[in-house]
C-alpha cells in the first residue's frame, strides 16, 4: 500500500458560509497530481491509497476531487464514479 495526501481538498475559498467544491483549476491540478502517481514506475504494482483528515468539508470536497479525476482522467461515467462513496455508511461526507 502507498498512503499519499495533498492540500488540495482544503483550497477552496469560501464566499459566505459554504466549503466547496473546489475550483476548476483545483480539480486540473489534482487530476495531474493523481495521474503522477497512477504512472510513477516506483509505484506499479501497489494499491495507492489517498486520504484526508476527517473534517466533513474535507472529506466532501475530497470525493468531489476523486470522482472528478475518475471521470475526467480514467473515463468512468458518473454514476460509476459515484458508487464507491455511496457505499460508505454512515455518509461522512456535507451536501454540497
């Protein structure tokens, strides 16, 4: 297993009370991040895991982020993007 994380999830710029999601050059920037790991030749073979603090907002805009790279870079659909973090009980993920 390789553990990695990034401030990414914790970038967005609140206008009022809200938390995200993040902008698009958020979402550009974690996709070539994310990409950079799927083909390090150091890391072939391993299940990479990405992860964040527990904080709710955190953790939302991190889904966000995930389900963003799985759709834009590895050209899965949205709902199948989408299943994983539905499975999660209970959701610790905020509404947007």
């Amino acid at each position: 297993l390789f553990y990695f994380s990034s401030w990414m999830q914790e970038s967005y710029v609140p206008f009022n009370s809200d938390f995200g999601p993040v902008n698009l050059s958020a979402v550009v920037r974690f996709c070539d991040f994310m990409q950079e790991k799927m083909l390090d030749r150091r890391l072939r073979g391993r299940h990479l895991v990405y992860y964040s603090d527990a904080k709710q907002t955190h953790t939302s805009n991190t889904a966000f982020l995930l389900g963003a790279y799985l759709v834009l870079v590895q050209k899965w659909t949205p709902e199948e993007a989408a299943k994983p973090f539905e499975a999660i009980k209970p959701s610790p993920f905020k509404p947007f």
